[in-house]
C-alpha cells in the first residue's frame, strides 16, 4: 500500500466515488450503527423533503412558512431532534454527542445548510442548559424538546446577539438586563419562595424564533439585588412580553427561520441557567453568561464548520456530471470520441480546480471530524476533571484554572515522553500520568481550544472561496436556481456559517491565545515528528512537506513573541492583530492537512478488514493520498507565505542615505578588486556608480544575518514540495476515469 | 393467530448508480459492484413492509428476513433497511447478484429456513416475485419446493386474512387485472409485487432496538458458496431507444394521441 511519488510507476485509479463505508473509516465511526444509521435516516430528510423544498423555491422568502414549518416534524420523525439527548431523556444515542451532531450537520448541509442551522439551532438553545444547566432544568428542558408520540415538540432558540451598539462580536456589552421584580419577605424565602426575575432583551438576527416556545437569553445584571449578568430560560407562557419580531430580511439559510425578538417577562430566578445562591441579600448566578456561551459555542461550532465542508464535498459528483456531459446531445459531437466522453474535463484546467475544491473538502471534513471526537473524547473527563478538583475544594472559576495550569508542567513532560521511543520512556511515570485523569485532561482541553476555533475559521473562510470556485466550475448554470446540487445557495450560505456563531474575528482573537498555550505546543512538536514518521512510510501523502511548514510556523511564533518591529514595539501582542490573527490561519492550514492524512493513512491500515472494498480500495487510498499531498503543499505555501510577511513585514528597509552605506564599492573599487582575486566583485552586493549614484532602486537590498535560520527553513520548505505537481496530474487523471451515478440522488 | 413470517430478500444496487455489465473470468458482473451503494432489493423491500404490517395486525408474530449477500454490504444496507420495522435477521455469506444462479441461491435460501426449524402451521415465506438483479422470477419457487410448500402465490399485491385463519391473496394477472385466491391456512410462500404499501420512514430509535440482535446474527453468517451453474455468453445494457421529433404548432391532444398510438405498436 506504500505509495511513492515516482511519476514512472503505474498507479491504481479511483473507481468511483467515496461512499459510507470509505467515510465511516476515513472518519472512525465504523463501528457504530448507531451513528451510521443516524446518517442515513438524516440523509433520507435532506435528499427527500428539504431537497423538494429548496427545489420548488422554498427559499424564496423570508419568513416562516407552513412549508418550511412541515420540515420539523420530519425532523422529529427522523431522530434528529432526540440525538441531542441522552437515552433517558427520550434520545437513543449513548455518552457524548459531538460527533453525532457533526454527522447530522454534514448530511443536512450536503442539501442545504438553512435545514442544518435548523436543526442546529434547537441544539444551541439547550446547550447551555445541558452544558450548565441544574439537574432539574436538564430534566424539564431535555424531555420537553425530545420528540413523544401526542405532544408538540418543545422547541427553542438561543439569544445573544442585540441591536446594535450591544452585543455582536464583543460578547461582553450586553444591552439585556435581568432585574429583580419581586424579593421574598424572610419567612418567604425560608419557605422556599423565590425571587422575581424582570428580564428585558431584544435580540438580533435570532434563528428559531419564528417557532421557538423557549429561549435561553444572555442578560447583565440591571439591579444591584443580581450580583452578575447571567443566562435565563424564557417560556412563551410565561408572564409578559414574548415578541417574536420581524422577520430577517436575510440572504441566506432560508430553510431556517431568523427574526429580532423582544422579551420583557417575569420570571423565577430559578430561570438562571446553573442556578443561584443568595449571599448578602443578593442572587449570585453560579454562572455568569460568559463562562456559558464559552462552553456552549466551543461545541457547537464545530458543527458550522462542517457545513461549509459538507457543501463542498457535495459540490464534486454534480461537476464531474456537468463536466463529463457538457457537449453530449449535439450532432456534431459523437459517442467515442474524447470531446463526448469527457466534455470539458478535456481540459487541464477543469479538472485541477476541481480536485482543488475537493482536497479543500477533505481536508475540512477531517479537521472538523476530528475536533468533534476530540470533544467527545473530552467531555467524560471534564466530568471526571471536575469531580476530581471538587473532591479537593476546589470548585470552578479563578480557583480551578489556577489549579489546572499547575498541572501543565506535567502534562508537557507526559507529551515530551510520547515523542520518545516507547523503549525509552521512563515506564512508571509516564504510566501514572497516562492515567492521570487531570493532566490528560489538560492537554485534550489545551487541543480543543485550539481546533474548535480552527474548523470554524478555516472550514468557513477558505471554504466560502472554494465554494466559489465550484460554481464557477459550473459556468453561467451554476448562477441560477435550476444549478443541480444547488450550488449557488450554498456558496452564499457559506458566509454565514463563517459569521454566525461569531465571525473569523472571534475565532482568530481565540486561537491567538490558545496556540501560544505551551501545552498546545508541545503537542504541536510531536505532531512535527508524526507527520515525519507519516512520510518515511507513505511518502506519497505531502506528511513531510507539511512537518517542514509546521517547523517554519513553530520557529515564526517563537521569533514573533520575542522579535520587535523597526520601532521597538513588540510584535506579538494582543492588540496588534495584523501579527497574531495571519498566524492564527496559517496554523489552520496546517491543522486540516495533517487531520487529512491521518484519516487517509487510517483508510490505507484498516481498509483492507473491509471485503467490501477489496475492489477499488488501492485506487481510492492513491487518490486521496494524492489530494493530501496536494493539500500539503498549498498549506505550505500559504504558510510560507504568511511567515515570510511577517518575519520581514516589520523591519525596515535600508536606504542609500542610511549612514552604512558609505561602505558601497565604487565602479572602480570593483575593477581593481577583480585585478587583484578574479572573480571577487561578485561577492558584493551594493555599488556605486559615477557621481556616487546608486542602481534605481529602493536602496541597498535587505539582508537579515541574524534571520538565516529562518531562511534555511524556508529554503527547504521550497524544495519538500517536490512531487505535488505529479501527484495533482495523477489525481486529475483519476478523475477522468471515475465512474459517478447516473444521477444526482437529490431531490427525491 | 401470530404467524412466523420469513422474508427471502438480496441487494442491489442503488439503482441511480451507473450499472455498466463486464465480463469477468468466471462470470460477468457489473463494473465496481462492490464499490457501489446498494439496497434491499425494492421487490423484496416491498414483502417486508407487508410482513411488518401483516405482524402489527397479528400480534406475536415475528419477522425475520434470510438475506443470502456479501456480509460486509448487508451491513451497509442494514443501517437503513433496520430503521423501518421489527425483525431478525438471518444472515447467509456469499455472492448476490444478477448472474448468480437462481437455482443454487434459491436451495440456499430453502436450506437456511429449514435450518430454522419453525412450526410449519404458522409460517408464511415471502419475497419478491422477481428481483431487481436478476429478475428471473424462480427463486421463491423454488424455495418453496425446497420446504414442501404447496400454495404458491406469485406478483402478489394483497393479503387478508380472515376468521379462521384462511386468507385472501390477490395476485397480478396481465391486463392490470388481479386474480382473488382464498388460501385455507399457512403455510404458504407469497412472491410478491409491489403491494400496497409506503415505504416506512427511518426511525432510529426502531433502529437501535433491532441492531441489538441484528449485529449478533450478522457476525454468525454462515459462509454460502453459490455455484454459477451456468456460462454466460455475454452481457450487456439493453439499447436505449431515443427517437426524437421536434414539432412546432402541434395541440397538445394531437402529441398525446401520437404518444399513445406509438406505445401500442
Ligand atoms: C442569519 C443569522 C442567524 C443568526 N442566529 C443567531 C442566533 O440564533 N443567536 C444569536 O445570538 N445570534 C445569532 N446571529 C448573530 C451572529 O452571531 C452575529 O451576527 C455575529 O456574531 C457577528 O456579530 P455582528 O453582526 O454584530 O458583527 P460585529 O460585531 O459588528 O462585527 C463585524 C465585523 O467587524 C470585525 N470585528 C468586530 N470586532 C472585532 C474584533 N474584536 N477584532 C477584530 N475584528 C472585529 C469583524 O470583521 C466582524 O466580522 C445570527 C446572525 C445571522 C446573520
């Protein structure tokens, strides 16, 4: 199965395309029915009833009509609205849903990802009740939204976002405020009587509101009485204002329903998302709405990010048809020859877009599978995690991340002892913090607050541009609403998945601080080490172009936060984003590549268990290593590219009037130089001519002794892209040769 | 009374794949079958919608379908088909496809249910009266000789039983007429058209429940070789006919009369 990049050895090609059981390797869940039958069952509503939808134009309006409203029960019907909930509570899925809701978010999305934000949405609003919420509103909340035959589905929205100058990006300037209404007399509380909650709040661009009989609110405490802002739980039954809004006149995701509600209701203060104490005459939230919404969104994004990568993986079969049959029908052209067989993938160019648009997809696809098992794999510890700290008083907060950060130490020295040979490791230690539930705890955390941000910010943001490319690959069709997959509605939906849930901004602001955590880092090393081990066996797959970008990145960060600029200002800072936020994508190219070739690498060892493969697997393992190596190369470059920017962005550039450059030979020095060692005045750079005119450019060319190193790098950077070119012109020839259904399974 | 109710069904391919027939070394196949995404063949898919519902309205019944196909794709296809109804599987290990011989798949299938040594009095078998692969319409005959069955109903469209335990079937003649029969008593093997019913919606919870003994039965599948028992010639797609007239000015009614005097000639 080893493959290399000799463009002389004959190499299998794809026989069709990838189907659910290359997927359920690619992405680790063949062994679980219940998630492959959750697919399925999902992907039956998106191809069936949303596909007729947005065929017959149930996109073509702003508000929520009955059409659009029937897509509910079906998704109630089908167990996309009880994944989210624990068996029970009326769900059928065990342990943690991250995974599954990513799986039901690419199959909604791969038709349309309105219906993805739909159901998305529902998910949001209990999410932080289920995050941190109490036992009790857990149990009201959870059995209420989870699907029973002879009652109505209990549906919610999520509300944060207000009208502007409140809260958008800045999570922080909340205009909603909670005050009290009503305060029990002492005999009243003793007696277990509750505090009155007035909450006020307008929201902005809420999805779900059109349905919602709930909502989960963030508010700021109005009233001295409230100690902190909080989240509340809002009924549409209970006492006061429960204004839906108007509609959003939005462009996009129109299979979702999006308006700016008003709310002004009395509530019990039991309402607090996570409950309350009373301390000194005052309601202390146990959890103020920040820490929340920082819980909620770290899951829920991820699932975004998903739809962009779903969009273009769907883009694929519906352009190699296009493609494939674009001059087929005309008299002139005949069964047979080249121009009917393969229409436009004739041309070089078609086909290398396209499988551009496709490695984008894959390796997507892969961050975003990848950070939703990772989140799975960590909400079981986070419980154990706080169990654990509880037991030693320590209870959440300033006091718990103290704690944690203690633990770091260990947990880099867990990490260094994984990148060394198992024979060399010190047993005993590194099995004690192998099973030190707190320490693993600490570096899966330190990972997913930086893959989280990761999928949002790059499956959106360069999937939106891909997105772009696949309708351009589809000509003037694809710019109408006839265009087959539907392709125009999803590039355009793509820009709201890179907004909603907060814009790449957020995103880039988040990862610029967790990728500095020298947890993350350590990690990041030995993935350097892996992805060369990747390459010393299946050198096809760009592993080692990519573990050169990961070490030019890592030597970047390391100069960045100890370099300054031309005028001494330090370049790695907080508030200087033209430096912190480029490193932030640069670091998810890396991150999507190497999650790519993991999967294909475990598609190449596990493969072959499958009988059911055993036909085509070895072109299918050639092709997507080939994709990879592409992918690898392109994160190469851009990261290159953004290191280069800005490791010498900020220096200044010499000028002949600087006072060095006095020492520039003249014309004259150089002849008498040349006299004397033939061949010398090729070692100098700058000249001057007659008159001491310099050469008509900006001034003696730069050079940085001190940055060699980083030259080096980059130099061998350049050169590890060797072979990508080859493996794109196999790839492309594989996709002459793919066999694709007849048609398009969507809408049914 | 609860009836013991065995559904004979294969796969097939999905079928808006591109199915394209290529002549291997022992016997032709379709170019990537393994590759492609298959279904519960639709014949027989429409026999286990009835079993479920013939079940629902004799309570304590069961269904249990004996399904002769490469395991690992009848896993695949299983994730879908076990989301719709209630049953157990019976699962045989061998080649399932349009050039695999009916005689050997449908002694295989007879085997299988014999194996499971089911009161005769209550057992009806169904299946598709043909397949979507192979379409030769003598398989469940043939099973039905294999148990002993005598009451054989083929392109059936409707069962109901009566008081008594007798039951009518309907069965498609030509002309879009259906013969009645009544049956006094099972057991029987039913072959059967589309029938009348929907396909039910995935359910995943039904899903769930049912994979717990599914998964189990999949994992014993008995290994079943099936010999070809024939030699094929060639194979290829039927010829598409496409004729084409672009008419200008022409009534509606006129193209329609047109249309309907070419498809009676
Ligand atoms: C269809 C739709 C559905 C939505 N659904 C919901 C929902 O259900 N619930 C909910 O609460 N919200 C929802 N939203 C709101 C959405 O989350 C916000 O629109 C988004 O978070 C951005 O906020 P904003 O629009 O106020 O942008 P702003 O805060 O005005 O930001 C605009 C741009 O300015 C730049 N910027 C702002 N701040 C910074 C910074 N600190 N650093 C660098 N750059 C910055 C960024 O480029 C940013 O994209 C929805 C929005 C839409 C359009």
């Amino acid at each position: 199965m080893a493959a290399t990049t000799s463009p002389s050895m004959p190499m299998p090609t794809l026989k069709t395309i990838p189907g659910d059981e290359i997927r359920q390797l690619l992405w680790r869940f063949e062994d679980r029915y219940d998630l492959a039958m959750l697919v399925q069952s999902v992907r039956a509503v998106a191809r069936g009833p949303v596909a007729r939808l947005v065929a017959s134009g149930g996109r073509l309006s702003h508000d929520w009509t009955p059409e659009k409203d029937a897509l509910l029960p079906e998704y109630d019907a089908a167990g996309i609205t009880a994944a989210y909930m624990s068996p029970e509570e009326g769900g059928f899925i065990e342990g943690p849903k991250n995974f599954a809701m990513a799986l039901i978010a690419f199959e909604l999305a791969w038709v349309d990802a309105g219906a993805a934000t739909c159901s998305l949405a529902q998910h949001l609003a209990l999410s932080p009740i289920h995050e941190r919420g109490t036992p009790e509103q857990q149990q009201r909340y959870m059995s209420l939204a989870a699907p029973a035959p002879g009652r109505k589905t209990f549906r919610g929205a999520f509300c944060l976002t207000e009208p502007i100058p409140y809260v958008g990006v800045e999570t922080g300037m909340l205009g909603g405020k909670a005050r009290v209404a009503y305060w029990p007399t002492e005999e009243e509380l003793a007696a277990g009587k509750e505090p009155i909650l007035e909450v006020s709040k307008r929201g902005r661009f809420i999805t779900n509101m059109g349905f919602a009989n709930f909502v989960t609110a963030a508010v700021d405490t109005g009233d001295e009485r409230i100690k902190s802002s909080c989240m509340v739980i809002l009924e549409e039954t209970d006492e006061g204002t429960y204004d839906r809004g108007t509609p959003t006149k939005k462009l996009v995701h129109q299979l979702s329903s999006t308006s700016d509600p008003v709310f002004n209701m009395k509530v019990p203060a039991s309402r607090i998302i996570g409950g309350y104490r009373i301390e000194a005459g005052k309601v202390v939230p146990n959890h103020d709405h920040s820490s929340v919404i920082e819980a909620v969104f770290r899951r829920t994004r991820v699932g975004v990010g998903l739809m962009t990568s779903s969009k273009l993986l769907s883009a694929i079969e519906p352009l190699i048809r296009y493609h494939r049959d674009r001059f087929r029908g005309s008299g002139a052209v005949t069964p047979g020859t080249p121009r009917f067989e393969l229409g436009l993938q004739q041309k070089q160019d078609v086909t290398h877009r396209l499988l551009e648009i496709w490695a984008a997809g894959e390796a997507s696809a892969s961050l975003g599978f990848a950070t939703a098992r990772l989140f799975d794999e960590l909400d079981p510890l986070e419980k154990t995690k706080t169990a654990i700290l509880a037991a030693h008083g320590i209870g959440g907060g300033m006091a718990e991340f103290k704690a944690l950060k203690k633990r770091q130490v260990e947990a880099i020295e867990f990490l260094d002892m994984q990148d060394h040979l198992e024979s060399l490791r010190p047993k005993a230690r590194y099995q004690a913090l192998a099973e030190d539930t707190v320490v693993q705890y600490v570096i899966l955390d330190a990972t997913a607050n930086v893959l989280c941000p990761a999928t949002k910010l790059w499956n959106t943001g360069y999937g939106s541009h891909m997105m772009r490319e696949a309708v351009s690959l589809m000509g003037g069709y694809g710019i109408t609403e006839d265009c087959p997959g539907f392709l125009s509605f999803k590039w355009m939906d793509t820009q709201l998945e890179a907004t909603y849930e907060g814009p790449e901004a957020v995103q880039r602001r988040q990862m610029s601080v967790t990728m500095t955590n020298p947890v993350f880092l350590a990690q990041f090393r030995n993935w350097i080490h892996e992805m060369r081990q990747v390459a010393s066996h299946d050198p096809g797959t760009g592993a080692c172009t990519l573990a050169s970008a990961m070490k030019l990145w890592i030597w970047t960060l390391d100069h960045l936060q100890l370099a300054k600029d031309a005028n001494g200002a330090k370049l790695y800072q907080s508030n200087r984003q033209g430096v912190t936020f480029p490193m932030a994508d640069a670091l998810c190219w890396l991150l999507a590549s190497r999650a790519q070739i993991l999967d294909v690498e475990r598609l190449a060892a596990e493969g072959p268990n499958n009988p059911a493969l055993e036909d085509g697997l070895d072109g299918t393992v050639q092709f997507l290593r080939d994709l990879c190596h592409m992918q690898a190369a392109r994160a190469a470059g851009e990261v290159a590219r953004i290191c280069t920017e800005l490791v010498y962005g900020y220096l200044s550039h010499p000028s002949w009037s600087e006072p060095g450059c006095g020492a520039c030979l003249s014309q004259n020095d150089l002849v008498s130089v040349e006299a004397l060692v033939p061949g010398a005045s090729g070692f100098s750079d700058e000249t001057v001519g007659e008159g001491g005119v310099h050469e008509t450019k900006a001034g003696p060319c730069a050079v940085h002794p001190g940055l060699n190193d980083f030259a080096k790098l980059r130099a061998k950077l350049e050169a590890c892209m060797t072979g990508f070119q080859l493996a794109k012109d196999r790839a492309g020839d594989s996709l002459t040769k793919v066999m694709i259904p007849a048609a398009l399974d969507y809408p049914q | 009374m609860p009836y013991q109710i065995i559904v004979c069904g294969g796969l097939a391919p999905d079928p808006l794949q591109t199915l394209e027939p290529v002549n291997g070394a022992a016997s032709p196949g379709l170019k990537n079958e393994m590759m492609l995404p298959g279904v519960l063949d639709p014949w027989a898919s429409h026999a286990l919608y009835e079993a479920a519902n013939l079940a629902r309205q004799h309570p304590g019944s069961t269904v249990r379908l004996v399904s002769l196909a490469p395991k690992a794709k009848l896993q695949q296809v299983l994730m879908t088909v076990a989301q719709k109804l209630p049953f157990e599987l019976v699962a045989l290990d061998g080649p399932n496809n349009g050039f695999s011989d009916a005689n050997e798949t449908g002694k295989a299938l007879g085997e299988a249910i014999a194996k499971i040594e089911l009161p005769m009095e209550n057992v009806l078998v169904f299946g598709g009266w043909e397949s979507a692969t192979r379409g030769s319409g003598v398989v469940m005959q043939i099973v039905a000789e294999r148990l002993g069955i005598g009451d054989v109903f083929l392109a059936v469209d409707e069962i109901k039983v009566e008081e008594g335990g007798s039951f009518l079937v309907k069965e498609r003649v030509e002309g879009g007429k259906h013969m009645v029969s009544r049956c006094a008593a099972a057991p029987a093997v039913l072959a059967w058209a589309t029938g009348n019913l929907a396909e039910p919606p995935n359910h995943p919870q039904t899903g769930m429940a049912n994979m717990r003994v599914i998964m189990p039965s999949l994992q014993k599948a008995t290994p079943t070789a099936v010999g070809t028992g024939m030699a094929f010639a060639s194979a290829s797609l039927p010829k598409q006919v496409r004729e084409t007239r672009i008419v200008k000015d022409t009534p509606a009614g006129e193209i329609a009369r047109e249309i309907a005097e070419w498809l009676k000639q």
